[in-house]
C-alpha cells in the first residue's frame, strides 16, 4: 500500500518524537556531554537498529521510502515502543502490524465492567471495527442476535446493522442510521490505513449489503456522537431513546454507548 504525503510526515514526526525521549544511558552508549536537542541522535538510533543513518533520516523527514517489517522491528525494539505504539508504528508505515492484526481487540477489566453497572440502560463497548467488547442484559434484549458470538467471529454492531434482518425492524429510522453508522466506519478506516480489519469488515458488508455497495463511495464521514434515536423494543413497543458516546481513556478507538429513554432524562 503506497503511502500519502501526509502520512509519511505524521510516520517522520511519530519516530522523531520517540527518538527525542530516549537518551543515550537509556540504550548503553556513552554520554558526549551537552547536546543541543534531547534524545539520541538520529545518527545513533541507526546505528543500533542497524540500518543507514542516512537512509534513517530520510524516512524521519518524510520521504518517500519504505521501510521493510525487519527495519521497522528494529526501529520499535530501540526506540522500546509499547504494542499499541508499534502498531501505530506499522500502520503509518503501510503495514498491518503482523503479531497483532487478528488478535480480538483488548479490553481493560475495570472498563468492561461499566456496562454492567448500567443496567437496566442498554450499555455496551464498541471497538474502532464495531466489535461489541461488552455489553449488559438490556442490551441483548433491545439487539437481538447482536450479541451472539463466537470464537473466531465477534459480535459487531456493523455487521448487526447492515446483515441481521432483525436490525430493520428494530431501527425505526434505518436508512439514516444505517447511513450515518458507515460514514463513522469510514472515518474509522481513514485513521487506520492498510490495517486487514477493516478491509475484511468492509469487504464483507459490501459482499452482503447493496446499500453498502452504494452509499460506500459517496465518502461519507462522521464523527461517533451521541443523539436520538428510535428503536422498536420487544415489550414496550417503540421508545424514543437518547443515547450518549464516552470515548474510553487510553483506548480513543474504543467507545461505551448508554441509551437511555426520552421520557427519563425529560423531567
């Protein structure tokens, strides 16, 4: 995958920054006194990752190069980048992280629990593909079939939407929904390029879902919010909820979706 200009300078900017915060006790060379900037030389991370040092600045300053995955193993394993971080790595790179791209997406314990505080409001935890990571009993309800899972194949709220026959009749509005979830899938993928995630999620939407066919190269993007919307609920017929979006800390990707309704939150 050929990487846009401005990636390429977001990938210089990224191992700049991770440079500057390392010092050269930190990786076992000797200290030359006083420096002009913090953190290795640019000369020194090539040195221990093995690569050219001219080659290296090249790559920090944007150019368009591309760096194979035993270089960017070795710049990560200097620079003593975390998993998320050398993914984020890989990804501004064109790679797809190879140890991580089909693991399930982690979940912090204390944050999975959230919605089962919640209950009885339907609660759950997205990740940046749709996967349903958490989710209470009020949720299985109101969703039906959204929750079921299985060891290779994740509940996924976009796959729930455009391929569960169910969804249409629970979504009074699902056009508008339907459309306003793939524009926030499409900015999603934007921040992710080459990342097999959400090739495959697309791919399969698109394969099963005309509506997808049409409506994915209009472009529509979309940030996740919170709103209104009408669901038809099994017992209660159909209630208008307000439903309110927390990205999770640490997890920007990850996002906890309360519903609550109308008629609660009006007096």
């Amino acid at each position: 995958m050929q990487r846009q200009p401005d990636q390429r300078q977001e990938l210089g900017a990224f191992l700049r920054s991770r440079r500057e915060r390392l010092t050269p006790d930190e990786v076992g060379l000797p200290s030359t006194g006083r420096r002009r900037t913090p953190g290795l030389r640019r000369e020194e991370l090539a040195l221990l990752a093995g690569i050219s040092a001219t080659w290296y600045t090249y790559l920090e300053q944007g150019r368009d190069i591309r760096a194979s995955d035993q270089v960017l193993d070795a710049l990560a394993s200097v620079l003593r980048l975390d998993g998320y971080e050398r993914g984020h790595l890989f990804r501004l790179a064109g790679h797809a992280p190879a140890d991580d791209a089909d693991e399930p997406e982690p979940l912090a314990a204390e944050a999975a629990a959230v919605p089962l505080l919640l209950q009885p409001h339907p609660a759950y935890i997205i990740g940046g593909t749709y996967d349903v990571l958490s989710h209470n009993q009020a949720v299985g309800e109101l969703f039906p079939h959204l929750t079921e899972a299985t060891a290779d194949r994740p509940a996924n709220f976009a796959r729930w939407v455009f391929l569960e026959p169910a969804a249409r009749d629970v979504l009074v509005d699902w056009e508008p929904d339907a459309r306003g979830l793939l524009a926030r899938l499409r900015t999603l993928a934007g921040r992710h390029p080459g990342d097999p995630r959400y090739t495959r999620l697309i791919d399969e939407l698109k394969a099963g879902s005309p509506e997808v066919r049409a409506w994915w190269p209009r472009y529509d993007v979309q940030a996740r919010q919170g709103g209104r919307k009408r669901l038809r609920h099994p017992r209660r017929g159909t209630v208008e909820y307000v439903y309110t979006a927390f990205h999770l800390a640490g997890a920007p990707d990850q996002t906890l979706v309360i519903y609550s309704d109308d008629r609660e939150t009006a007096g």
